[in-house]
C-alpha cells in the first residue's frame, strides 16, 4: 500500500513535533532529509512555536474547556453506544490519571463492566441482569459500574 504524499509543510510540522522522524518526513513529503531538516529547524527557532509548545498544556486545556462548553446533553444523547462507551473510558483514564489510582483492571473488573453495559444498554429484556460478586472492584469503579 503507498501513501500520498504530504506537503512539505505538514511533513516538518509532524517531526517537529516528534510524531514521526525527520526521515520519515522527507519519504511522505518526496523533499530531502536535508530541506526537511532545515525546515524543522526553522520551526523550532520560531517565536510562535515556542511559546505554544512552553504554553501547550494551558492552550490545550483551555480548547477542552471551550469543546466541554459547547456538548449539551441533547448531543450526548444523540451519540451511539460504541461512542458513550468509548467516551466513559477515556474519561475515567483521565481521571484516573489525575487522582494517581491504578490504571489497570484485572479480567475479572473487565468482564463485569462489559456484562453491566450489554445488560443495561443492550439486551432490550425487562429481566435485571444477574448478580455479580464484584468484592475485588475498586470502590470508585463499582460505584460508576452501578450508575450505568
């Protein structure tokens, strides 16, 4: 499978930002290594790209503040299934994250929230799902499992 190539520009940008190496640039782009590497440098040395990269984390939470704004609850609830799922485990990374709890869940936790989302969301029966034993879920997890 080949590519198309990129423009020169995007090419610089992308391994100025270390997403992929100056080489791996100059083959997308069809410039030299030697242009792509002066145009990297040109970027790096640029007020504008300095100041974002000092300020990227203020200039990118203050756009998550902006997108956040802008979500109503009538746009959460036009989302599929697959993308409130996939939206809630982002999120509950992050958060994670932030709180500095363990990041990972044993197959047993997976299994659980898995069942929890395919009894509430996807099986369309009024029975309630079966009961779990669940003791080795951490409490913040259980108690989100629950508000599904």
């Amino acid at each position: 499978m080949q590519l198309e190539p990129i423009s020169k520009d995007k090419a610089a940008q992308l391994a100025a930002s270390g997403i992929i190496t100056q080489q791996e640039a100059a083959n997308l782009s069809g410039y030299s290594h030697q242009r792509i590497s002066q145009l990297v440098r040109d970027i790096k040395t640029n007020p504008d790209h300095k100041e974002f990269v000092d300020k990227k984390a203020d200039i990118l939470e203050a756009l998550q503040g902006k997108i956040v704004d802008f979500i109503s609850d009538d746009d959460i609830k036009k989302a599929s299934l697959q993308q409130k799922i996939i939206s809630t485990s982002v999120l509950q990374d992050k958060i994670e994250q932030i709180r500095g709890v363990s990041q990972s869940l044993s197959d047993n936790q997976i299994n659980v929230l898995i069942n929890n989302v395919v009894n509430n969301y996807v099986v369309k029966d009024t029975h309630q799902p079966e009961i779990i034993d669940v003791q080795d879920i951490p409490q913040e997890i259980a108690k989100q499992i629950n508000e599904l």
